[in-house]
C-alpha cells in the first residue's frame, strides 16, 4: 500500500504478515512489530537514537564466536531469558520452578564421569566441593538412568571455554542417575564471576551504572525421555550478589545449602582444610526431552581474557 501518514506503516506491515503460511510465526511476528512500533512512537525515537540502536544489534552479532554468544548475555542482561523461564516453567504463581538460565556457557558432550567422579580436569585451586543431587518426578519417584550436565565456573571466574589455561571441559561432567535417581561428584566451589564486557552487553551495564557480576552457581541440565529437559542453576546462598544478579537468574526457590565442613573429615583423603558438600533434589516435570541449541561450541584460544570487575 502507498503510505498516507505514520499509522500506514503499522497497517502495512501487519497486512503483509497475513501471507505467512505458519501460524506461529504469523502471531509471534505480528504481536513483535505491534509492539516495535508502539515502542519507537513511544519513546518518539530520533534518527540518531535509531542508528545507535542498529550499531548495538551489529555488535551483538560481531561479538559471538564459537566460545562466546553475546546475544545469549545480553538477554540475560535485559531479564528476557529470565522472563521466558518463569511464564514456561513456573505454574500459576509464576514463582517456584526447578528451571532457570541456559546461560551462555553450555557446551555439548561433556566428559561422561562415573558416579562419585570429579570434574576438575587441570589443576584449580579453591576448595573441595562434594555434590549430591536427586532427581524425582512430580510424584517424588527416582528417576533413573537421567543424563545429567554439569557445569561451573573456576573459583577465578572462569568457564573453561574461556580460558585457554585450563583443560578442555574442566569442570564438566555428564553423569546418568543410578537407580535412586542419585548422581554424585567431586569439583572445587565455584564462585562469583564477572560477565564479558567488552561488548554492546557491557555498554549496556555501564550505562546504567550496573556491575557486571553472576552469584556463585552450579548448572544442571538433565534429560530423559518422557520428562522436559530440566535446565537449572543452584545458587549459593552467602553470595555477596545474590541479590542483584546481572542476568537476574537467582529465585529463591534456586538458592541452594551449601554447607562448609571446618573439623570434619571429607571422604577423600587428600582434601585438606575447610570443604564444602551441596545436596540438592530436583524435581523434572512430564514433557518432551529436547535439548536446547547450545550457545557455545568450543573453546578460546591465545591468553586468558582479564575481565574487569564494574563496582
Ligand atoms: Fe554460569
């Protein structure tokens, strides 16, 4: 149609997603431009506004490579993966679900380690944590035989991925559930860690004076047929960003116990001083196990990356 004034635009647009042979795609597409073009009348978006706002979403894409998905941080940064966890996962009250981020560090076909295994793979220093997790269905039975990933950050903030100094798939596991639906391992606790800021994700930050750290966290992704893929990150609970999360991932249902052991003696011998042990059961609703697109599928090369902290 030939534009008459602003609104024609809108009309225009709508009428040609009517077209569009799949459903789905028509709905998502049209409540998408709806809501674009109600955002940029709102926000009465300037020429220049409009450029700067392309130059992001180039970036976003110039900055992803095979072991970094900035589009995976930067909605993490804006709470739209934290949005989209909670209307799919959490029922009515939209608050306790056993799900939360894929966050952008997932790496298919971790090691797969035996049961009471570890997953410090190159030498990282940090405490002894020993893990125990459960996984029940709605109904409280033991799922047996779960594939399970785990994966975490070194105790210096860094997911193997990123760092060349450390052994590929360092602190990654892939476990299966013994038949009290139970997996065990060996790792380090991990801690906080600072999010990349090297790119439009880390303008983003900076512009609203927000730091760049993730509270200390263990992921889980676990998977068997006939139940959804559980995708989940258990927080620990003293963190000094618990609350205020960069990627607003932390529920209070997901804060875990991680309990630090002074006196006692771990149950292997070479664990000197304090250590840590974090059980946890998750529960996997019903549903189709599909494996989400993996954000990341290698690791960086060159020096380790400094990241700085933002105060
Ligand atoms: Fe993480």
């Amino acid at each position: 149609m030939i534009i008459d004034n602003e609104k024609d635009v809108t009309t225009a647009v709508l009428s040609e997603l009517q077209g569009a042979p799949n459903g789905r795609f028509r709905e998502i597409m049209s409540v998408f431009i709806r809501h674009l073009h109600a955002f940029v009348r709102e926000a009465k978006l300037t020429e220049e506004e409009f450029h700067a706002a392309l130059a992001h979403v180039v970036a976003i894409g110039k900055h992803s490579n095979e072991s970094h998905n900035e589009a995976a941080l930067m909605a993490g940064s804006l709470g739209v993966s934290a949005l989209v966890c909670l209307i799919n996962n959490a029922g009515h009250d939209m608050s306790e679900t056993d799900q939360n981020l894929l966050g952008p560090f997932w790496r298919m076909h971790s090691p797969v380690t035996p049961n009471g295994g570890c997953i410090v793979r190159s030498p990282t220093p940090g405490p002894a944590l020993f893990v125990n997790a459960w996984f029940r269905d709605s109904g409280g039975n033991a799922i047996a035989g779960a594939e399970v990933d785990v994966w975490h950050s070194s105790p210096e903030g860094f997911y193997e991925n990123q760092d060349p100094s450390q052994a590929d798939m360092n602190l990654r596991g892939k476990f299966f559930t013994d038949p009290d639906g139970h997996i065990r391992f060996r790792s380090v606790k991990p801690a906080g860690y600072p999010i990349p800021i090297d790119g439009p994700t880390g303008q983003l930050l900076r512009a609203q004076g927000r730091h760049n750290m993730r509270p200390a966290h263990l992921h889980f992704l676990a998977s068997k047929e006939g139940f959804k893929t559980l995708i989940s990150q258990i927080y620990v609970q003293d963190d000094p960003h618990i609350e205020t999360d960069a990627q607003f991932g932390v529920t209070r249902h997901l804060i875990g116990s991680y309990a630090r052991h002074e006196q006692e003696k771990a149950s292997a011998a070479d664990v000197k001083g304090p250590w840590y042990s974090l059980d946890h059961t998750f529960v996997m609703q019903a549903g189709a196990n599909k494996l989400p697109r993996p954000p990341i599928t290698g690791k960086a090369h060159g020096e380790r990356p400094k990241i700085p902290h933002l105060a």
